[in-house]
C-alpha cells in the first residue's frame, strides 16, 4: 500500500550526550526560549513578538534569547534562509549556538522553528532528553510516522510538547469549535495556498494550513478521506464521525485565501480573516506556563493522517481510505536508520547499526537499492562535523535521492 520513501535527515552535528534534567523558570524569574531552525520568517516574527518589553501581559516574563541555525542543504526553502535568519537573530540578541545541546543548556523551553518538517524528530530528541517543553511549528514532521514517533518520546519522557498552525487560533474559528453561531455544524469547505515541496508529502508542507482550519471547525473525529486533483488544485473530501462532511481545496494557482465556508442548522457562514502570530503565541506562552497542550495529541495525528490518507487515495485514484489504515500502515513500517558521516576526502561513513563502512559517494546509491529489499523506509541522518562544502553536501544528496526517484516523495 505504501510506496518506498526515503526519508533524508539531515543534522548538521552529531548528537551529545544525555542532559540533565531541568524544566524550571531561570534563576532571574524569567522563562528563556531557545529557537531551533532559523529558517523561516516565523522565527523573526515570534522575537519580535515577545520580546518587546511593551508586548501584552501574557509575553511578560518570556525571552528569546538563544538559536540553532540549523538549515537543510537539500531544501532551497531552508537553506537559502539560514544566512539572513541567523543574522537577524544575532541583532535581536541572542545567543547563536553551534549545537542543540548546547542551546537546550541555556533555555527553560524550545520553540523548534526549522522550516523543513524532515529534521524535526531528530532535533526533538536532545530537547526530550533535557525534560524541556517543547513546541513544533507545522509541519510537525516529514512523515505521518515521525509524528507519531515525536509523541510516542515525548509521552515516554513525560515531555509536554505540541503542535499546530496559525490559522486555529483565528477567532472566528475557535468561535466556531466552542459555540457555533449557525447550531450543528454538518459541513465545512476550507480553502488554502498548498504549494508543493517535493522533500514533504504534498499537502505537509503548506496544505497543514487549511487541513487544520477545517479540524478546528469540525472537531478531531474525521474517519475517512477521498482526494483528486490537478497540477494547480488538490480537493480532498473528509467524512466525520458524526456525518458532517469537510472539505480542503488547496491552491497552486490564482486566488488562494485562507477561507472557510461552514454550514449549519441555522444558515451558512464565511469564517477567515487571518489575524496573524499573535494569537497562536498567547496559547504558546500559555502552555509553557501551564505544561498542558492545549490541542489534544490525537487530533494532531488525525490532522496528520487525514494528509497521509489523501495521498494514499490519490494514488489510489480517488478511494476513500479511513485515517485508521494510514495510521497502522505507518506504525508497521519498516524503518532502517542510516548514520552518514561526511569526512575530509571524497568518502563517507555508512554506519546502519549492524555495520560501519568507509565508502565512497557514488556506492551509496548501491546500499540504499540494496537496503530497500528489506526496508520501507531508509532514512538519513548527516553528520556533517568534518564541515565538507555545500556543493559536495548536495553530491551526496544527490546520490540519496536518485536511488528511488521514481518514489522519492520528500
């Protein structure tokens, strides 16, 4: 049922050691935020935000103060960021540091901001390890596996942590979850840009917008979803449990708001109107205060599986596939962990657990096909400490990806 996927991730470092734990306010009163992943305009944006010392009450108390840059060479949308973003952090004030164990040291909680969902499990795990709270900007990860992999740690470490888009906390939505003006809610058509990045499933990476528009709406308990779609339009069509049905038109080309259409027992509304970051970051701050995740984990996955679910059904030429089966299809995955580290010559170091080779980078296509008869899913993870230049980081890259083109769906 589940094409062969390679997941690529890639972290810059090599993981530390376990950390100490320590989940209290800093010594001055203040709760200090760590960012990682300065790649995307978020990251800007949420600095701004609570840092201004005029900012609203719920901010008091709450800093910025350090970053992993972090960056993704086989993503234009991550790299081509990093640089600028970096910059803008070092002029806010922080503190840029080379490592997340490092950062994780220095900070009472983390915001994980990097733009490319595939890093996201790796770089949650020091953050899990130090006993930190943790929030996931979207996508929370490159896989519907990963997501449940990222819930599964923090739940075994007792690690708060969650995830969400901007768009649940527009008011007109949350007014529409917590006391519908229109009565029962038996339909939603929600409407959002969903361009494609070919390193994420299709509606992963932009698509999460409108997807979680229409969740907010209609609740956690969708069971099934059809999809089709052309090169400018995805539809994919959700059924609830109480038989309310939800639609997603993600737009590729023309007009794309960010708009939702919900009907009811007394009439039919237009709800949108983005009110920006401020509103996610209040519940953000909120969390950090409290621990509680003020989205349940379970509608989180569903948001996950609803996408994962609509690329099974397109593939499939538009069947309706229940959320359920891509769920267990994701758990019984199999995964083969590959550790790639980068040296000074024109090798690598192949390291999959059973055995650790020296090879050059043109046999990795080799190991990968090799690997594949026995595996669902390779997935990556780049040291790159001999720090080898980024034309050569995307040989390697270059090497990964083509093993399985035709089903390389990151």
């Amino acid at each position: 049922m589940f094409k062969f996927m390679i997941r690529l991730t890639c972290v810059m470092t090599a993981i530390a050691a376990t950390l100490s734990v320590s989940s209290a306010f800093s010594a001055d009163g203040t709760f200090k935020l760590g960012v990682i992943g300065a790649t995307t305009s978020h990251v800007p944006a949420f600095i701004k935000t609570i840092n201004d010392p005029n900012a609203q009450e719920i901010f008091q108390g709450f800093e910025i103060v350090g970053v992993f840059p972090g960056g993704v060479p086989d993503n234009a949308d991550s790299w081509d960021r990093v640089q600028g973003y970096t910059r803008e952090c070092e002029a806010a004030g922080l503190t840029v540091y080379k490592t997340i164990e490092e950062l994780v040291q220095n900070v009472d909680g983390i915001l994980l901001e990097s733009v490319d969902g595939r890093v996201h499990l790796e770089q949650a795990k020091p953050v899990i390890a130090a006993k930190k709270p943790l929030y996931i900007d979207k996508p929370l990860g490159g896989s519907l596996r990963d997501v449940l992999d990222i819930f599964a740690l923090c739940e075994e470490n007792d690690v708060p942590v969650f995830s969400c888009s901007s768009l649940r906390y527009v008011k007109a939505y949350q007014e529409m979850r917590e006391n519908s003006p229109i009565g029962e809610i038996f339909g939603a058509d929600a409407t959002s840009p969903a361009p494609l990045n070919p390193r994420h499933p299709s509606l992963y990476w932009y698509g999460i917008h409108g997807v979680e528009s229409l969740f907010t709406v209609l609740g956690p308990d969708c069971v099934s979803v059809s999809r089709t779609g052309t090169t400018t339009t995805d539809v994919a069509v959700g059924v609830w449990e109480n038989k309310a049905m939800g639609t997603f038109r993600g737009i590729r080309k023309g007009a794309a708001p960010y708009t939702c259409r919900v009907f009811g027992e007394k009439g039919f509304v237009n709800v949108g109107d983005y009110e920006g970051y401020e509103p996610m970051l209040v519940e953000i701050c909120k969390f950090f205060k409290t621990g509680v995740a003020p989205v349940d984990k379970q509608e989180t996955i569903n948001i996950y599986a609803f996408m994962t679910a609509a690329d099974m059904s397109r593939r499939e030429k538009g069947k309706s596939i229940k959320l359920e089966e891509a769920i267990e299809a994701a758990k019984e995955e199999k995964i083969l962990t590959v550790n790639i580290k980068t040296t000074a010559t024109s090798e690598v170091v192949w390291n999959d657990g059973s055995e650790e080779k020296t090879i050059e980078y043109e046999e990795l296509h080799e190991l990968v096909e090799n690997a594949l008869e026995d595996y669902d899913t390779v997935r990556f993870i780049l040291d790159n400490t001999a720090d080898i230049p980024f034309d050569t980081l995307q040989k390697i890259f270059n090497e990964l990806s083509d093993a399985q083109l035709a089903n390389y769906i990151y």
